[in-house]
C-alpha cells in the first residue's frame, strides 16, 4: 500500500477573537488589556459619518481620529497616515470600517516599525521581520476578514497594481473586535459585495493548490453561511440574526487565508482593481464564476463538495455534474444580489489582454489548481464578460 507523502504545512492564528452584538463595549479594556495608552483610530469618512467611530472613541482614552481612508488604500495614504500616528506619539492601533481601513492599520504598523514606504515591503521584497504595534481590528463590513488574516492589500497607482504585504503572524491583528450590530445599517450593494468577497474566500481556499484540512474546515463554513444568509441580510439590512451569520461567514472566510494564496479570481480581482477603482468584492464575484468553471476539470471532487456548501441539489450526481449544479447555484447568487457586471464595473472587453497579463503576473495565479496562462486568463475574462450580459 502507498501513502500519499504530504508537505510539512503550518497554520498561525495570532489573533484573539471576541464577538456578538454589542461587542463594541469592550473596546477600551481590549486596547488596556494590550498596553494601547496613546491609540490610533483608524477609519473613513463613511463611518464616522455613521456615528460609529464618535461611538469607539466614548470606550478609548487619549485616541487619536483618523479618518481618511477610502476604498482601495494606497502607497500615499498609508505614509500620511503613518506619519501622524508618529507625530501624536501613538503606541497602538485600532481600525474601524472595512478591509480598507483594516489594511490601512496594518500598512501603517508595518512603517512604523520597520520604517520606509509600505512599498518596500511587498510580498517576496524586503521582509517583515519586527510584531506590529498592538492592533485591535474592529469590522463594519462582513466581507474581507481582513481582522484575521496575515495580510494587507495596497494600491500603487504608478505601477497600476495592487500587492500584498505581509503572510506572517507579524502583522496580524492582535485581536478581532466582531460586532454584527455594526452592520446592520449597510446599505444592500455593499452587503452584495462584501458578502460575496467572504463567499470567494472560502470556495478559492478550499479549491487551491495550498488547501489544507484545517483551513477546509473553516472555508467550507464560510460557503454555507454565505450562501445561506447573504440574500437575507441585503434583502433586510435589519435583521440582525443574518448579519451575524454574515459576520461568521467573513471571519471564517479570512481564517481560510491562512498565511498562503487563494487562486485565480483574487489574482484577476485583485490585479484589476489597480486598473479601475471599484469594489474588490463586486469584481471578485464577478469573476468568480467563470474561475470555478474552468478550474473543475482539476478537482472536480472539491468543486462538488462547494456545490453542496452552496446548497445545490446534488444528490446522486457524478463529481462533474454536481460540481457545474453548485456553479449555477453561485451565477444565480451573484444575480440575486445584484453583483454589478464587468461593463457597470468600468471595464471594457478591450482590456482584456491587459487585464489578463497583469491577472497572470499577480502571486496568486501559482495557488490555482488548474494551471493558468495568459491566453487562459483571456478566455475566463471573456467569459466574465458574456456572463454579465445573460
């Protein structure tokens, strides 16, 4: 009998996590508990505008606002915000919003410790070698699970990419602040959008190269509470029983992360998204259909175990059959929500051997488990396209 020799893996969890409604109160005695005596909040204009952030800063002392993070942070925003959280004297950090202000706190604990622009720190550059300052990550959004992965995205518009930074538990949150309540106000189109974003991660985690037993668990969690919950809460931004789910569902889907690669719709997503500002997780869904498509010839035995996390009528069927049941179940989803199409997004077919070079060269095209090309990549962007137009 031969056994199947596995790589030596690993799975970093650095973060605390604390959640339910009304989480919010324990802000101030989370950031004490972390030795935060100067903290810096880090957030939007959205939220404050919301009444959130005034409602954060009632539970910490001696904090520090700053609000101007938008979507799709980039190289400039994190230096200007880095260089305040130094001239106020801050020791800690505490993000409120979504994955941009999440990503936005851990760029600007990457420049203050190790120093530089954010920039040189891009995954496979100069490494991170020094913990972050503590960070206290605190999600209005459910859909990136930025509060718990080992990673932050930036724009840089020079270059018209967005990188990663990070994949290590040095620039993890030391604790996710999980409030569901937080949420209720979002209004459906980003509901759609992030939700969909959390959805992504749990089926490209579970179908990637890196996909590991401890991770699956937690993906194949993240599919089913998305797929269960996400209609309702954009159908109800009130119902707090499907925002809490939606909140689980986003967690989870970051946990899947891990500290490795998803696949080929966050490579196009995420490579895009340096081209046309717009909604990482609207393009994400957008693309994610026509990926799961071409990948399932690869392994069609986990694309049908995603069909029944999606909740797709599978019984019986052979792998194939059951895997294309559970893609039409997240096609019809996407509609549902009103993921917006690659036209509506700002895109145009032109683009496409742009988009596909780009999508190729991103780091996250190796964690695919079926192999990609540039001609490749065209053919799913065509696709992504056709679909949108149905």
């Amino acid at each position: 009998m031969s056994v199947e020799v596995e790589v030596v893996r690993t799975v970093e969890v650095p973060t605390r996590m604390v959640h339910g409604p009304g989480a919010l109160s324990r802000l101030g005695e989370l950031a004490r508990e972390l030795g935060i005596r100067r903290p810096f909040l880090v957030t939007d204009g959205g939220v404050s505008a919301a009444g959130i952030a005034d409602e954060a800063l009632k539970h910490l002392e001696g904090a520090v606002p700053f609000d101007g993070v938008y979507p799709n942070p980039d190289v400039g925003l994190i230096g200007r915000a880095s260089a305040l959280y130094n001239e106020e004297g801050c020791d800690g950090l505490v993000a409120l919003g979504g994955g941009s202000s999440i990503d936005t706190a851990k760029g600007v604990g990457v420049e203050v410790t190790h120093g530089g622009s954010i920039s040189e720190y891009e995954y496979g550059r100069t490494p991170i070698t020094r913990r972050i300052p503590p960070l206290v990550a605190v999600p209005t959004t459910a859909g990136t699970g930025s509060e718990v992965t080992l990673w932050a995205v930036i724009a840089d518009h020079e270059r018209k990419i967005k990188f990663n930074v990070g994949g290590t538990l040095l620039i993890g949150a030391s604790v996710a602040l999980v409030d569901p309540s937080l949420m209720t106000g979002l209004p459906p189109t980003i509901t759609a959008a992030t939700g969909m974003d959390a959805l992504s991660h749990g089926i490209e985690c579970y179908t990637c190269d890196y996909h590991q037993p401890f991770n699956d668990a937690v993906a194949l969690a993240a599919i089913e509470l998305a797929a269960r919950w996400l209609r309702t809460a954009c159908g109800d931004g009130a119902d707090l029983e499907a925002r809490t789910h939606m909140a689980h569902a986003a967690t989870l889907g970051g946990l899947a992360y891990g500290t490795e690669s998803a696949g080929a719709a966050h490579a196009m997503s995420q490579s895009a998204g340096g081209v046309h500002d717009c909604p990482h997780g609207a393009l994400t869904a957008r693309v994610l259909g026509p990926v799961c498509e071409y990948n399932v010839p690869a392994a069609p035995e986990r694309y049908a175990r995603v069909a029944q996390a999606l909740g797709a009528d599978v019984f019986g069927l052979p792998p194939m059959e059951a895997a294309a049941a559970g893609i039409e179940e997240l096609y019809r989803l996407t509609e549902d929500v009103g993921i917006p199409t690659m036209r509506e997004l700002g895109f145009s077919e032109e683009e496409i051997p742009l988009l596909a070079r780009i999508a190729y060269e991103d780091p996250q095209t190796v964690g695919n488990p079926r192999e990609v090309g540039v001609e490749e990549y065209e053919e799913i962007y065509r696709n992504a396209f056709a679909r949108g137009e149905r």
